[in-house]
C-alpha cells in the first residue's frame, strides 16, 4: 500500500508540474483547463486539448507545448493549415 500511495503521489507531482509548463507558456490564457469547453452537447467554443501526460518526459511536453503556442500565435489562415 505505501508503494501505491508513494507512485500516486508521484503522478500527481508529475501531473502539477506539467499543468504549471503548460499555463506558462504563451499566448496567455491558452492552456487553462476548462472541462465545459470540451462536450458533445450544446455550442462549444474554438478550442484545443491537449494531452499534457503522453509525452514520455518534460522536455517532451516542453518542446510539443512551445510548438502548439507558436501555431496559436500565428494568424488564422495560416494556422489552420498547419493544424
């Protein structure tokens, strides 16, 4: 059970640290979590997901993050070509 707890509390760790990458990059306000954003009913804003725990590692999620920011910084017609 403590080995649980102790890869539990890991994850979490490892979780948190990602989230805090992904809320630094630009452009601000992009990478906040917003469950509502995301249904299968009802309108729903533009938006991306992005799935911060696929990467093998942080500079992995790093690097895909800085990649994705510099697409959202671009303008439309250009972003959604490469998108």
């Amino acid at each position: 059970m403590l080995r649980a707890t102790a890869s539990l509390a890991a994850i979490r760790r490892e979780s948190a640290e990602r989230q805090a990458m992904a809320a630094a990059l630009p452009p601000a306000g992009s990478f906040v979590g917003k469950p509502e954003a995301f249904t299968v009913t009802g309108p729903t804003p533009e938006a991306v997901r992005y799935s911060l725990g696929g990467a093998a590692n942080r500079a992995e999620t790093r690097h895909a993050l800085e990649l994705k920011a510099d697409v959202l910084e671009q303008q439309p017609v250009v972003a959604s070509a490469v998108i």
